[in-house]
C-alpha cells in the first residue's frame, strides 16, 4: 500500500483523467534518498518499461473518468517484461550463466560509440506547448541576479508531461526544470533558501524524473551530459566548438566547468569501448586481444587526467566556490535546508537529494567494476547511493560489467606476466586520475573557501560576504583533503571518501590486490 502522505493521486492539467502518483520504490522517503520505479509514471500515450532503453513501449490505457485510484489500480498495465537492476536473477558475477556470456553492445545502454555516457547531439528546444519553460530557462543567470526569477515561476502556468515524447525530450524536459529547480532554490543564497518547491515545477519535474528513472533533481547526467552543443554543428566536439545550452550565475567559469567536464567523458570513450573488448576478450580466451584493450584502458584514464587539468585554465576558483557551488549544491544532509524539500503537489513531506556530483559519472563506476576496485565500507555505501543519480541505461551498464567474468582472476589464472602488469597499468593510472582529482577539490573548495574568508567580496553570486554556512559548518582545512584515509564533505552536505585506493603492485607469484581501504 502506498504510505498516507503519497496516496492521492496527481491529476492531469489537460484534463479530468488522474494521473497515479510517481512514488519512489518503497513509498514516499521522507527524507531518504531513492530508487525510482518509472513504471508508475505515464507520459502522454507512451509507458515506459522499467529500464527505458530496451525499447518496449506499450500504449497508455484510457482510463475512466471520476473513478479515482480503485480504477486507476484496475487499469494502469503491469509493467513490460524486460531486465531491470531490481529485479536480479540469483546469479552472480562470473557463474557461467547465459546474461554473462552474451556479447555486450554499448547501444544496448545507450552508450555512443563516439560520445559514450554523453547524449548525442542533445535537443536544445521542447515542443511549442512548453514555451513558458524554456523562456525561463534561457533567461536564468540574469532573473536569478535581478532576483526576479521566483515571481517568473510563480506566474508560470501549470503544464501537463503529456507532450513529451521519447528520452530526448525527456531529458531535455529534466535538465530544464532542474535549472529552474536550482535557481528558484538558492537564488537568495543559503539563508534565503526556499523550503517548498512549486506545484508548477515539482509535478512536472516529478513525473519526467520517474520516467527517467533520474531523482528530482539536478545531476551530472543533465548538468554534463545533457548540456552541451556544437557552435559549428559540422565543428569537432572540442572547447572552443562548444557551448551549454542553459547556464546559471557563474559567467565564463560555470561554463568552462561543465565543458572540462564533458571533455573528461570524452576523453574516457575508448576505455568504455576497452571494457567491452576486454569481457569479450576473457570469454573467447583470446590473451592478445585483452591485453589490448588493457593497454588502452589505461591510456584512456591518463587522457582523462590531461582533460582534467583543463579545469585551471576555464575555471576561477573564488568564482567556483562563491557562485557556482551553491547552485550545485542538494538538500540531503544540507544545514540550509535540514528537514529537505517539499515538492508541492507530490508528497507531503519533505524529500531529501544530493546535489551533483562528479560521483555520479558512470564512467569511473564502470572502471572500478572492471577492475575489481574494492572501497571501504563509507565510501562504498556514498558510491552505490550515487548510482540511482544516473540514468537507468548507464546504471544497468555498471550492473552488467559487475557481473561480467572476473577480470582480476582471469589475469591471476592466466599466469601471463603481460597482462599482470597490463592491468597494474590500469590500476596505477586510476590511482593517478582520483589523485589529481583530489588535488583540484583541495583547490576549488578547501583553498577556495579561505581565499573567501580571508578576502570577502561580492564575484556575482547569492552568497556573498561570508563563507557559504553550509560548507563552513563542515570546516575547509585542506589538510583533509591531503591526509590518508578520511572522508572529504562535500557543499550539499554529503560526505565523499577520498577514493584514491592504496594498492600494492606485486610479484607474478603474489595475488593481485585491487582495493581502498577507506
């Protein structure tokens, strides 16, 4: 049964049919992050299967008017039959089973071979009926500065889901209203934060994440992967061809934060296509080809940390911390917002997401996967949490290399000196990526946040003239930052570990070891 605070249902603004309630997998979570079943959402005449990118879609049932939730639950279809991360058969990784053995096709993710986690040529404009949207979205730097943004929202009409079609216009449809979303938030910094999101935005926002399978929020998936466009559509996808499609306070530096970022993913395509190789390598027994795909795995992470240090030419770190991070930041754990948000119209209590996070890029997940990485028990538990930030596809990508056969045996089994230092390689340029990657935080954050206690002064952004609380409450020593095991917090009040594994490179005649201990 659904809890009392989930258990009307949303009725449609385009007519008298009712919608059901898009309620998280276990009821409404009251301040828990969850795991979504958009199953139970409907989106015009389309109903998404459980994992989206299989391709089934079944028609949406008419349903009787003024027979509330009885008929609904009489006439809302079971789900179509596909795989789905929740429904897991009880094998596990490397038994043999038929799932593990069948070849992988990253379009079977939704994964591009050029692009990879990156959508293709994203759209930049929603059907007619959803103008009132996109004119705010395109305007969201300069109505959050003039501080005129929340009456804009408040004058926006109520807008039915209904015309959105397929998972293009769905995201595109998410990243606008978690734009909106972010600045209607924080637009008067952490101590003028809102605690109530409008039904207007939190019920359309509501349904497209269920649909996506996405939090109501906004992600990496939107933030990076779904924003981002060619200036010159014939132009190569490198920085000075590209530009984001929507934009909050933070000028120059917000936007060379996201494009550095979808450079990073770029740069990781040809270590997506290794993993594929390298599964298939371990099942044809085929040591030539898998030592390939090794070798290129690695040179891919090692690209990676080039197109990372990018960062420091695009990105002014005072402006990161004083400006951008605030509009990053979520409402789980998050002093400025501690009871969470509460989505009008959706639930009625407040619900609790993190905010973005370069942990919810699915290519580092994969990676790890892949080669056996192993994080303690804190850092684990942050690092699945933040799997249910990614879109279905990617996740079930994760979920079908973790299952894939091992590679870490197949390398001790196969006794092969080649591959045994191959995969150290790997292990060693992960090691140096998440290093590098520490160095950056320890710049932007903790450096950054001292920088702006010593020196105050108004760079643009809602959260001028002192520290932002809800960072300061958590302390800005870099020491953390550079110490062994411990955890760094993080703007949204999350806590993410340092995951920078220690691993020894050992002998031939030594296991393999592949872990973090924190």
């Amino acid at each position: 049964p659904e809890p009392p605070c989930c258990s009307e249902g949303i009725r449609g603004r385009a007519g008298s049919q009712e919608l059901p309630r898009a309620v998280p997998r276990g009821g409404c979570p009251q301040g828990q992050g969850s795991t979504f079943a958009p199953r139970q959402c409907l989106i015009g005449n389309l109903y998404p299967c459980l994992l989206g990118h299989c391709g089934h879609w079944a028609a949406r049932p008419r349903l009787p008017r003024d027979k509330g939730r009885t008929a609904l639950a009489q006439h809302v279809p079971a789900a179509p039959a596909c795989p789905t991360l929740r429904q897991r058969p009880a094998m596990e990784a490397g038994d043999g089973t038929e799932e593990t053995t069948r070849p992988l096709a990253l379009s079977s993710f939704q994964l591009s071979k050029e692009l990879g986690f990156l959508l293709p040529d994203p759209l930049a404009e929603l059907p007619a009926p959803y103008g009132p949207w996109m004119e705010i979205a395109h305007d969201l730097p300069q109505l959050i500065t003039s501080h005129q943004l929340r009456s804009r929202v408040h004058q926006m009409p109520q807008l039915s889901t209904r015309h959105l079609r397929g998972h293009r216009e769905l995201h595109l449809a998410h990243l606008v209203l978690s734009f909106i979303t972010m600045g209607y938030l924080w637009q008067e910094g952490e101590e003028g934060a809102v605690t109530v999101l409008p039904q207007n935005v939190a019920v359309p926002l509501w349904e497209v994440s269920q649909a996506l399978g996405l939090p109501p929020i906004l992600t990496h998936a939107d933030l990076v992967l779904a924003n981002w466009r060619r200036k010159n559509p014939n132009g190569p996808l490198e920085i000075e061809n590209l530009d984001t499609i929507f934009s909050l306070p933070g000028g120059e530096s917000l936007r060379g934060f996201i494009l550095v970022t979808l450079l990073v993913e770029k740069a990781a395509v040809p270590g997506i296509k290794a993993i594929i190789q390298a599964i298939h390598a371990i099942q044809q027994l085929d040591e030539e080809t898998l030592h390939r795909a090794l070798r290129e795995l690695a040179e891919a992470i090692g690209d990676m940390s080039t197109a990372l240090g990018r960062m420091h030419d695009y990105v002014d770190p005072v402006v990161f911390y004083s400006v951008i991070r605030i509009f990053l930041s979520g409402w789980k754990d998050n002093p400025a917002l501690p009871a969470g948000l509460l989505y009008q119209g959706v639930c009625e209590e407040p619900l609790a997401f993190s905010g973005g996070s370069a942990a919810q890029s699915t290519v580092l997940h994969a990676f790890d996967e892949l080669l056996g990485i192993q994080h303690g028990p804190d850092s684990g538990a942050f690092l699945r949490r933040m799997r249910d930030y990614m879109p279905l596809p990617h996740r079930a990508f994760v979920e079908r290399v973790r299952r894939a056969p091992s590679l870490r045996q197949h390398v001790l089994s196969c006794g092969d000196t080649r591959l045994r230092a191959a995969f150290n390689r790997c292990v060693s340029a992960l090691v140096d990526f998440r290093s590098y990657h520490i160095a950056i935080v320890t710049k932007y954050v903790a450096v950054a946040a001292a920088k702006a206690k010593a020196e105050p002064g108004d760079r643009g952004g809602p959260s001028m003239g002192k520290p932002p609380s809800a960072l300061d409450a958590k302390g800005t020593d870099p020491a953390p930052f550079k110490r062994g095991p411990g955890r760094t917090r993080h703007p949204d009040g999350h806590s993410e570990a340092q995951t920078c594994p220690h691993l020894r490179f050992l002998s031939a005649s030594e296991p393999l070891l592949a872990h973090t201990d924190h």
